[in-house]
C-alpha cells in the first residue's frame, strides 16, 4: 500500500476540527518544522514548541471546514475556514509518512 498525501492532509485537518491534540501531534516526524504566518510569521520545532502551537491553535483558531485540497511539488495544500477567515497551509512529509513540515498563513 502506498502513501496518499492527500489522505493524510484530510486526516489531519479532521484531527484539526475535533479539536484532537495527540492525534495531530503523532502525525508529526520528530524534527518537523511549523512555519505560521497567522498573526505575524512564526517557527515552531521540538515536540514541546508543537505541543504549545497546537494547544493554542485549538483553542483561539479552531478549524471548521474545508475549502480546498491540492496536490503540490512538495505535498499537499489545504485551505480550510478558520476563525477569522480561510487558511492555507502546504504540508510536506517524510518517508514515513510523518508531516515533516507545514507551512499556514491567511488565504489571499
């Protein structure tokens, strides 16, 4: 069975809208990078700097539904509706499948 980036974003952002932390924190490769441009570009590493990204994520920018799933170069791109408008977000993963990057910011 092969890996489908495509799946695996919509897993993600269905862990996203249940507001289901250790979910999306195990679909994470131990090194991966968040690169967040909501509200002024941030970096996030570490399990501990995830842990606190997501922890706030879910409480002040909880995720309703989908608005668009493509496939890019580097992985998927998900918009979806967020408080406060639409979200981008292109997710990279590694060979196992983990989301090695993920890089957000306001929908243009």
């Amino acid at each position: 069975m092969s890996f489908d980036p495509m799946a695996a974003a919509v897993d993600w952002l269905d862990a996203y809208r249940a507001g289901d932390i250790e979910t999306i924190l195990k679909m994470y490769a131990d090194e991966a990078v968040v690169r967040c441009g909501c509200g002024g570009m941030k970096t996030i590493s570490g399990k501990q700097g995830l842990r606190a990204y997501w922890i706030d994520r879910l409480r002040n920018h909880p995720a309703s539904s989908l608005d668009n799933l493509q496939p890019s170069a580097e992985g998927t791109v998900i918009s979806y509706v967020a408080q406060g408008g639409v979200v981008s977000a292109i997710l990279t993963f590694d060979a196992s499948g983990k989301i090695a990057s993920l890089t957000c910011g306001p929908s243009n």
